[in-house]
C-alpha cells in the first residue's frame, strides 16, 4: 500500500506566530509515524507538510504566490525557500530521532509551475527513496513559474501531480489538520458538526459550508483542499481520503485502520 501523509502547517506550527514550530506535535506525530512503520513495514509513505508560520509570512509579504517579474527583488523569493527548508529540518530531525527513515527532497530544486500548477517535476528520487525503505518527505515551497514568474505550490498540489501525473499513485491520503470537515465553520457557529463521510451525495454542500483559513495561508483554506482531495478521489479508483486532528494516536490509528468513525473520510 503506498500512503500520502501530509502535517497540515497550523498543526506544526503556530500560523499566528512566525517561525513558530510546534515541537511537542510534531515529535508526537514522528512517534506515530514510527508506530505505523513498524507494524506496517511494507507501506511506502510519501510524507509532506505546510510551511505554517515559517513560509507563509514571507510568501504574503513578497506576494510571490501573485507572481514576480524578471526585474522585481527576488529576497522575498529566496527568503521563502529557505524558510520553508528550515521548517522542513525541524520535522525531519524529529523523524529521524524516533528511527523513521526520514528523507529530506525539496520540490523546487526539481519543479516548475505554469499559473500555479505543477507542469514538470522530476521525482527519480522520490521513486527510488521508496524503493528503498526510505520515507521522502516533501513540502510547500516556492517554484519558478513560466507564465507569472514565481508560484507557491502546497503539499496538496505536489500530492495531486504525483496522484494524476505519475507512477507513485496513492492509495489512500491522510490530512493532519482540522479535526473533521464541518457542516459549518466551528470557530464561529457553536451548532456546527463534523461531517464523518463526504461523497457525491453530499460533495455540493460541503463546498458551499467549507471555509478559508483562519491564519495567513497563500494557499487557500479548507474549500480548496476538499475540492482538489475529490478530484482525486475521483479519478482514482478506490483512493480515500481521510481528514483527521492531531489528537493522539489518532495518525497512529489512521494508519493502522483503526480510526473508523473519526476525522472526515472523502470518498466516491
């Protein structure tokens, strides 16, 4: 079974702060990782994350995810990269220190994007790192883009090119992040509720309840991520998509096909 597993950016880190990690979570998550590893050591797991409080802010400060001309100061550019590859650091240490093999491959080195979308990736190294045992783990990042000039592209969409446009298709998805998808935003309407399972039945509703994010995100809120989760699970047979919370043991259980019930699971 290959697994994409992504940590949600406003769950490692404080999206309200600036380069805020949240160490205990993601040393929580690494420990689950390892769990799941050990009793599933067949699985191949692409790990991704959100760049929080440690891209985003220079992203919508330097309006890169806008687009940048060939003469504009590209500092914002560079200062973004880095960022996110600090972030990166962070949660791979973590991986490592609880003996998941943990390897480090950032998008941009290796992408290009026009008008946001990923068009050319080389991901020989992704391929051959699960050959191998190893996890990959990969990140929203900056990406030079031939029709704006500069793009940021979320774990999300480096998720759906390798889902639609390669070989390393998944078979299910797990998103660390909110809780559940909800019938309406929980922050505001104390009436709202989790909705357990989206499929074509419900899809139009969720959409039209699903809000944005609540922090600085260049990348787009929960809408977006739900619509480019069921394009997915639609054009690929029998992917799940399952939307939990950091609670836990929680991503432990996911993994291990314990966690009927919780969270919110996209299917068709």
């Amino acid at each position: 079974m290959r697994i994409f597993i992504k940590f949600g950016g406003s769950v490692i880190t404080d999206k309200r702060g600036q380069e805020a990690p949240d160490m205990p979570v993601i040393e929580q998550l690494a420990g689950e990782m390892h769990h799941a590893r050990r009793e599933h050591p067949d699985h191949q797991i692409v790990l991704g994350h959100g760049s929080g409080s440690f891209g985003h802010h220079y992203a919508a400060r330097y309006g890169i995810h806008r687009g940048l001309g060939s003469s504009d100061d590209w500092i914002g550019f560079a200062l973004t990269a880095n960022a996110a590859l600090r972030l990166n650091r962070i949660v791979v240490e973590a991986l490592l220190a609880t003996h998941v093999s943990a390897l480090s491959l950032q998008p941009s080195a290796t992408l290009q994007s026009q008008a946001g979308i990923v068009q050319q990736w080389n991901i020989t190294a992704i391929g051959a790192a699960l050959d191998r045992g190893l996890v990959p783990v990969i990140h929203g990042d900056v990406a030079f883009d031939v029709a704006q000039g500069s793009a940021i592209i979320s774990t999300e969409k480096l998720f759906e090119y390798l889902a639609l446009e390669t070989d390393l298709k998944p078979d299910r998805i797990v998103l660390v992040g909110e809780d559940a998808v909800y019938t309406a935003d929980p922050r505001l309407d104390p009436h709202a509720q989790p909705i357990r399972l989206i499929t074509s039945a419900n899809i139009e509703g969720v959409l039209h309840a699903a809000g944005d994010s609540h922090a600085v995100d260049v990348t787009g809120g929960m809408r977006s991520k739900v619509e480019l989760m069921w394009r997915l699970v639609q054009a690929i047979p029998g992917l799940e998509v399952h939307l939990i919370g950091p609670k836990r043991n929680l991503l432990a259980r996911a993994l291990t096909d314990q966690a009927a019930g919780e969270g919110t699971v996209i299917r068709v």
